[in-house]
C-alpha cells in the first residue's frame, strides 16, 4: 500500500539526478527534458552557480520570519520590478501568488467582482481555484468563492456584456498554458486593458507560466505593450526552490498594510538567494536573445513536420512554451507514452495538446535532436494508425 493520498496520477518511472536538460530515472535511463518540471527549470538541472549560491546561503541561515528586515526580498524585488514603480510580495507557490493579487484587488478597489476566462488555470487553492474557468477543477468542491464570472477568451464583446463598475479585476494568462497552450491576441489584451481603466478596474496578468523568460522577453507582457495593475510569478523564478511572488504597482502598497496578508516561509533566505541569481542570469538581452533563436529553430522544425502529417492540426505558442494540437485526445496520450519510451519528456495541455517547455538553456543539438523523436514517433504512429501522411 502507499501512505500518500492518490491525488497524483504518477507514472512508474522515477526521476533521481539530472544535468542541464537530462534526467536519469531509477533503471539508469536517461531522458531529454521538453518538461522543464512545468516550466520550472528555465537554467536545467544541477546548475553549478546556482548550487553554490544555495550552499552559501545555507551554511548562514536558512529561514528568519517576517518579522525582521530582509535585505534579499529587497534585492529580488528590485530585480523584478524591472525599472518601473512596483512592489512586491513573496510567497511559496503560483497558487499562493494569486491568492494575494485577488486579496490585494478587493481590498485595493472595495468591490468583488473579478471577471477570468473559460480554460484558464490560476491554481487549485480555494480563491486561485475559484478564478480559473474549468469545470472540472471545480467538480466536487462547490461552493466556490463568490463573485468570479468567467467569460471566453480572445472575445471583447463577451467581456464588454459582463464588465461594470462593480468590477474589481479582470485576471488572466497571455497564454493559457494548461487550457492547450492558447496564446493571447495582442489587439484584444490591448482592449481588455482599456476598459479595465474605462471602468476603474485592476488587470491582474497571471505570468506564472509564461515569467521569467519563458517566452523570449522577461515577461511575457512586455509582448503586447501594456502594463499590468498586478502579475503574479512562481516556477522559473527559483529554477526549481520553491518561491513565489505577487507584483503590484507602487500605488497599490498602502493596501496591504501590516495584517493584511503574509506567510510564514514566504520569501525565506534560501529561496531569495536563488531567485536573484536566476533572475539577474535570464534577464540579460543576449540571454533572452537566445530564447527568441532557439524558438525560432524549435517553430520552424515543428511546422515542417506539419506539413508532412495530417495527425498535426495546429502549432502555438511564444518562446519556448510551444503546443502541437493533436488529432485526438487518443493519440495524446500514445504520442506521450512514445515519446518517453523513445527517450523524451513532454507534457499534456487541454484535451489533445502536446506541450513544449524546454528549459532555456537547451542546446541547438538538444532541440534538433528532439525534433528527430518527436518525428519518429510521429510516423511510427501514423503508419500504426492510418493517418495520412503528407506527400504520400
């Protein structure tokens, strides 16, 4: 019997030491990772900097409460506000990140109502859970937390019909990540912009998944030329310690006065002292630079496959979160279960996506070589099962 709660569906295989992009499972095999741990390890696995930064601040302290100063939190923060007027919070998870940001919309704006989009996911934590627009994260926890309307995605006149001046926030994803890789259209995030100022309520823009890199530019709504009331980010920005972290405009600091929120591991020394050094390494313009390079050969050798296969519907994605939109859920997951036999991990996005979320630091020969898997296991699968092959 196992002593934990079966909330996981886990695979067999268990993943015991790794180097820059492969991982080494208990048998000894070895994997090419297009996971990154969820988008978490941007800069790979057992990084030597990273692991020295973390000894060091180890053997000083560990943890100290909030309730002294904390000059790293300072540090970071500076870090992540990025040259514009922001403050920010630390916590210990994306969930716990927007927890914050849909306390600190209320409290900043005295109304309730905070309007998400269907297939979003903000976290399953009550109020995260609440935000995200998916019944199925849902199912079996009613009643949610009250006043979240969801409306759908990349569509202003649904929003326009359910805006108001009872609106505290309107909360999204630039790409909705777990809901099949759906990246935002610049026009409407531009639009969605305007009315939140139209009718004096907050954008909250949910950079968990898509921060710290993750798309070719720090964050990814410097892509859509606006700027966020509040963003919230986690996974990349401790490369796999966990740290979370809520940024709001300095304005909105005298809301979240003492009392008002907090955590008691949030923002502790050791998560601090990896996530500037993360920070400071991913937002350097060769860096980034680099991101936008390998995007490119990964883009482009992915829609040449798609020219080749019909099992291919469709590709998108920025940077290095990519999804190839499958034929079927049913080849979903015989192409994930290929893929690892063949030596490479990926992720599912949605019902019938295939996500790609390399760390950034892979290598031109990583990304060909896992082009040259993905394609294998493509071909072996359409001869199997009757899909078309282009050119045929």
């Amino acid at each position: 019997m196992s002593y934990l709660f079966p909330n996981y569906q886990r695979k067999e295989l268990e993943l015991i030491k790794g180097s820059k992009c492969t991982l080494t499972d208990q048998t000894g095999k070895s994997y090419l990772d297009f996971t990154s741990g969820i988008g978490v390890m941007n800069l790979g696995y057992n990084d030597p900097e990273l692991n020295q930064v973390l000894l060091e601040q180890a053997n000083l302290l560990w943890h100290t409460p909030n309730l002294y100063e904390n000059h790293l939190q300072e540090q970071v923060a500076e870090k992540l506000a990025n040259g514009k007027e922001y403050v920010s919070y630390f916590c210990n998870s994306g969930a716990e990140a927007n927890e914050a940001a849909i306390k600190l919309a209320r409290k900043a704006t005295g109304k309730s109502k905070i309007i998400t989009f269907t297939n979003s996911f903000h976290g399953r934590t009550y109020g995260a859970m609440s935000a995200t627009g998916q019944e199925i994260i849902h199912a079996g926890f009613e009643p949610l937390v009250p006043d979240f309307i969801y409306v759908p995605f990349n569509d202003i006149e649904l929003l326009k019909a359910e805006i108001d001046q009872q609106t505290a926030a309107v909360m999204l994803e630039l790409i909705q990540g777990e809901g099949g890789v759906l990246p935002a259209e610049e026009s409407w995030i531009q639009a969605v912009q305007s009315l939140c100022k139209e009718y004096g309520a907050l954008l909250i823009i949910d950079e968990i998944q898509t921060g710290i890199g993750r798309t070719g530019t720090f964050y990814a709504y410097e892509q859509y030329q606006i700027e966020p009331d509040i963003f919230t980010l986690a996974k990349g920005l401790g490369n796999g310690i966990p740290v979370g972290a809520m940024v709001g405009k300095t304005s909105l600091a005298e809301f979240f006065g003492p009392g008002s929120h907090g955590s008691t591991f949030g923002g502790n020394k050791l998560a601090m002292s990896v996530a500037y050094k993360v920070v400071e390494r991913i937002n350097q313009p060769k860096f980034l630079q680099d991101v936008q390079k390998k995007s490119q050969q990964l883009f482009t050798g992915l829609n040449q496959l798609a020219e080749k296969t019909s099992m291919i519907k469709a590709i998108r994605g920025k940077g290095l979160i990519i999804g190839i939109e499958l034929a079927n859920q049913d080849i979903l997951k015989i192409v994930l279960d290929q893929l690892e036999i063949e030596g490479l991990l990926t992720l599912k996005a949605g019902q019938n996506v295939l996500r790609l979320l390399p760390p950034l630091t892979i290598t031109e020969n990583e990304i060909d070589q896992g082009l040259m898997i993905i394609e294998k296991v493509l071909h072996n699968l359409a001869k199997q099962t009757g899909f078309s092959e282009k050119g045929d």
